[in-house]
C-alpha cells in the first residue's frame, strides 16, 4: 500500500513540478521522462528476462530518427503519428535482430546486440545524404494532439505542452509495462530467468518468451527515443553509439533492476547528478565511473535495493 | 595496380598487428577470466598518450632520435601495470558474481578512463611531431612503406610467438591454459587463483598498453581512441572466437585488411562491411573460427 502511495505522490510531483521549480529543472525532467520510457523496456529485458543488451541505442536512434526524418523531410509533424511510426518501425527492426540474438544468453546475446547497434550507428554516420551524418536531422517541433504550437516560444513550449505530453507517454508507458510484468508472460519470463531449463520441461517456449519481451522493449525504446528529439531540436549518431547501450543500462542498474520502478528512479538520479556533475568540473565519466563500479561492488541492487535491504538475494 | 594493390595490403596488416595485440590481450583476460574486458580500448589510449609523453621526454633529453622506440615501447610495457591496479582493486570483488556486473565493471573503468586521459593530457590531439619517418622509407614491389610500419608488423609477430612459447612451452603457460580449461579442478590442484588472475589481467592489459604506444609515431592520440577501437578489437574477437589466440591473429588480420580495402574502394562500406561479417560469423558459428570448447 505504501508503495502505491509513494508512487501516487511521485507522479503528482512530476504533475506539478511546471508550477513550482525552474524551469531549468522542469527542462531536466523532458530527458528524464524520455529515459524512463526507455529504461521500462530494457529493463523487461534486463531484469525481468536476464539478458543484458548492449544495443539498445539502436532502437533509442531509431524512434529519434523517425521523428526527426518525418518532421524533416515528409512534412509530417503529429507527435501521434511519429510516435506510433517510431513504435511499428522499432517492433521492425526488433523483429529480425531480436529473432537472431535471443538464441544466445549473456555475454553472446550483450555481444551480438552491441554489433547489430553498431550497424546502424555507421549507417547513420555513413549515409549523409538520408541522415546528415555527424551532424544529423533536425527534429523539428511537433504538433501535440492537432494542435501546431508553432507560434509559442520554444522554452513555454517545452515546459507547458510538450511536459505534459511527455508526462502522459509516460503513465501510459508504466501501466502498460506493469500490466505486462504481472500477467502470465512477465511470470514466465521470471521464470525463464531464473532456471531455464524447468522453465522448458514447463511447456514455456523459452526462445519465444524472450523474443518477445525484446520487441516489446525495442518498442519501448523506440517511444522514449522519439520523446528525447523535440527538446534537443536535433538528432544525431551519438544517439546509437554503444556507448550510450552502456549508459542506458547504467542508469537501470543505478535504480536498481531488480525492482519495478528501480530504472525510473535510475534514471532521475542519472540525468539530474550528471548536469549537476558537469556544472561543477567538466568530467562526469570520471565521476560517474567511480559510482557504477561502487553500485558493482557493493550495491548490484541499485539504490531501491539500498532501500530494501530484507529483499532477497540479487540474482541474474 | 599492383603498387596500388601492396599498399592497401601493408597497411592493411599494420593496422592490423596493433589490432592483434589488443585483441591478443582481450582474449588471454577473457580465456582465463571469462571477462569480457571492455576497457581494453582504454588501455590502448593510456598506452598511446604515455607513449607521446614518454617520446616527448626522451627527446627533450637529448636522446638520439633513431632509438625512439625503445622509451615508446618500454613505456607502453609499463604502464601495463595499470591492470593489476584495476585487477586487485575492483575486478577481484566481483569473481564471484556474474559475468553481466564483470562487465559493466569494466564499463566503469572504460568511463573513468576516458575523462583521466582528458584530465591528464587535455583534449587536443597528441603527436610524436616528425618520428614516423625516422628511419626512412622502403621500396617494396612498387610501392613505398615506412619503415616504421615493417618494424611494427615484425615487433607484433614476435610478440605472437612469444605468446604462443609462452602459453604453450613454459610452467605459467601450463598453469594458464588448465586455469582457463576448469578453474575449480586447477584450483584444486594448488593454483593460487588470485596470483594467477593477477598476472593474466596484468598481462592483457600490457598487450593493449603496448599496442596503442606502437601505434602512435604514425597518427595521433585522441580522446576517443580507446573506444572507437574496442569495436574492432570486439569484432576481431568475434570473428577468430572468443579466448582464443589463433582466433585474434586470424580475426586482425581479417579485420585489418577488410577495413584497409573497404577504405581505399568505398569509404562509406569501412566499419559497415565488418560489422555485417560480424553478426555473420556469430549467427553462422558463434563460437567464431577458432574458438574451441573453452568458452
């Protein structure tokens, strides 16, 4: 009870934070709230089926790429349509890479994901004339529920319409993924996880199972990965590079995988220590890799699992 | 044509004997360990920054420019060291846990150094201004190579040899490869795990420190190096099969060579075509062309 309190109390915080604080922290929370999106996903992958993608930039680049190339070049400018397009063109894409990588586990299936992300970060960085290369597409500003906002300046824009906007994706996001972790599926992939061979002589296609939680979180990485494009105005290759697979999964373990809201906390943390880090010496990744390897060694539970320390035992 | 043709083909088997030391080191680490040592492209990048000062002092001091490589490699040897530094002091923590915290692990020491090398030697590319072509350049069928280059190749073929005599000839080679084989029975037998785990990321990490000190009279040390060069050396152990030493002499080769091609014909293709062989060779065979049962 008191944990669906907490949440409650959470989201009325996000709802109201436009009202109250800067709006240099209204705008940290538009990334905040686009990684969440991303992390549910990965974390369905990470936490709740085992497997470790090192990849899944591919599909952050894919949904900021439909954005920015709808927006760009097709004249389309309906976040609806550019989120529903990133959507079924992640689930595309996720479709083969994903058929092919879940026949491996661990350190292969972390391997043949980063490889397949790194296919597409040189596709984008090669192909300048679709994608702009090193300097990307501009994401131009999308109209929210048929409404062109094109008049209102960019900052009203970002912290009134769009936040709210993003705010929804979000819930929407969260109940969707906790219908999905509490119905048969997020059962069996638990127990995928945790003994894969009962799990087979169960009856539960093992292959299948992982298969699709990974298109649902290439799905879910492609939503949060459009979302992140409208407050940056831009889109460019550092969006897939492995590298930014690395951080995403950071910032999950950071929250903590092995519970439900672990990566949403994960991922506030992230991005609001990162600008304060940088604000204050330009060198975050020292500091940042001092933490990861710390939360390694001493908490693989993340700060949730700081908080509940009678859990049981982290495993994966 | 032909000319044309040699070119392509050195430079080719340049790039790729630096690429075989940091994969050589990835695949001893990952044989013995089974970590997955994404810093290994870091180590490269310390080891070319080091090198650049190294040389810098050794120049300063009035050393003879001909034997500038005995500081470069001596200094690339050295600050191998580093690895027994982030062995002891974070690896060895998390033996026990699974391999996904190993390798977010070295995730965290791929962050940290990347900011300690900007920190250190600040942002701008670093060079051995004008030691590159110190001992000339050859002429062979046609075309022109420096010599620096063929010493490379030569000093990276040795050092294959070394490794093999090494692993397979000598006492620790016998304790290595059982230990990589089944830890628990070579522990049984008396192996000291915690030396052997010591010495073997020491040892990896000195391969990829060397490598990037080698590599460095004939570009330029960057910030970024070290990561854009962990996607080869990954695809290098991909393609020969993980843990194995055949497999990363082979993979560079192929990798070096493909990439030296694909520049030269169409640039566009360059890491492309790689990374297509790549996820080729993991679908098709994933324990890669020579990895055996170790993994």
């Amino acid at each position: 009870m008191t944990g669906r309190l907490l949440v409650a109390a959470a989201a009325a915080a996000i709802a109201v934070a436009p009202l109250v604080a800067s709006t240099y922290h209204v705008l940290l929370m538009l990334p905040f709230m686009a990684y969440a999106v991303v992390l549910l996903g990965l974390n369905l992958l990470f936490g709740y089926a085992g497997l470790v993608s090192f990849g899944h930039a591919l599909f952050i680049g894919i949904g900021a790429y439909t954005g920015a190339f709808l927006t760009s070049h097709c004249k389309i400018r309906s976040l609806e349509v550019i989120l529903i397009a990133a959507a079924a063109l992640g689930a595309l894409v996720a479709a083969p890479v994903g058929a092919l990588c879940v026949r491996y586990v661990k350190i292969y299936f972390g391997m043949l994901t980063l490889a397949f992300g790194m296919v597409f970060h040189t596709f984008v960085l090669k192909f300048y004339r679709l994608t702009g290369g090193d300097e990307g597409t501009p994401f131009l500003r999308p109209s929210l529920l048929g409404r062109s906002l094109e008049a209102m300046p960019k900052i009203d824009y970002l912290v009134g319409p769009y936040y709210y906007y993003s705010l929804a994706v979000l819930v929407l996001a969260t109940l969707c993924m906790w219908r999905i972790v509490h119905s048969p599926f997020g059962l069996c992939l638990k127990t995928i996880r945790d003994n894969p061979a009962k799990a087979e002589t169960l009856g539960i296609g093992v292959t299948r199972y992982r298969f699709h939680a990974f298109v649902i979180s290439a799905v879910y990485a492609a939503v949060g990965g459009a979302l992140l494009g409208p407050p940056i105005g831009n889109v460019d290759p550092t969006l897939a590079y492995w590298t930014h697979s690395g951080n995403i999964v950071f910032m999950t373990l950071l929250g903590g995988f092995t519970s439900f809201f672990g990566p949403v906390v994960g991922a506030f943390v992230f991005i609001y220590l990162q600008h304060w880090v940088m604000s204050v010496v330009p060198y975050w990744r020292l500091i940042f890799g001092a933490i990861l390897a710390a939360i390694v060694i001493f908490a693989p539970g993340g700060l949730l699992g700081l908080l509940t320390p009678r859990r049981a035992a982290v495993r994966l | 044509m032909s000319q044309h043709v040699v070119n392509v083909l050195l430079s080719g088997v340049f790039h790729a004997s630096i690429l075989f030391l940091v994969a050589a080191g990835l695949q001893v680490i990952f044989g013995v360990q089974k970590i997955f040592n994404l810093a290994c492209g870091s180590f490269y990048a310390l080891g070319a920054y080091v090198g650049v000062s190294a040389v810098g002092w050794y120049t300063a001091a009035g050393g003879p420019p001909a034997l500038f490589i005995v500081p470069l490699a001596l200094a690339g040897l050295a600050v191998g060291a580093v690895g027994l530094v982030v062995e002891r002091g974070l690896l060895s923590f998390v033996y026990e846990r699974d391999e996904t915290f190993q390798l977010l692990l070295t995730f965290a020491v791929v962050l940290m150094m990347e900011d300690a090398i900007r920190l250190t030697w600040g942002t701008a590319p670093r060079s051995t201004a004008g030691l590159y072509l110190v001992y000339g350049q050859t002429h062979l069928l046609g075309a022109t190579v420096p010599v620096y280059n063929l010493i490379v190749i030569a000093a990276s073929l040795a050092i294959a040899v070394a490794i093999g005599w090494l692993l397979t000839r000598t006492t620790f080679g016998r304790i290595v490869r059982a230990t990589a084989d089944n830890r628990e029975m070579a522990a049984a037998l008396g192996v000291d795990l915690r030396r052997v785990y010591a010495k073997v990321f020491t040892l990896g990490t000195a391969l990829g420190t060397l490598g990037g000190a080698l590599v460095i009279p004939a570009t330029a040390a960057m910030s970024e190096m070290g990561i854009e060069l962990i996607v080869e050396a990954f695809a290098v152990v991909v393609i020969g099969g993980l843990g194995s030493m055949r497999g990363a002499f082979v993979g560079a080769l192929v990798v070096g060579i493909l990439r030296s091609i694909a520049i030269s014909t169409y640039p566009e293709l360059e890491m492309l075509l790689i990374y297509l062989i790549v996820i080729t060779v993991l679908v098709l065979r994933p324990r890669g062309l020579f990895g055996g049962a170790a993994v």
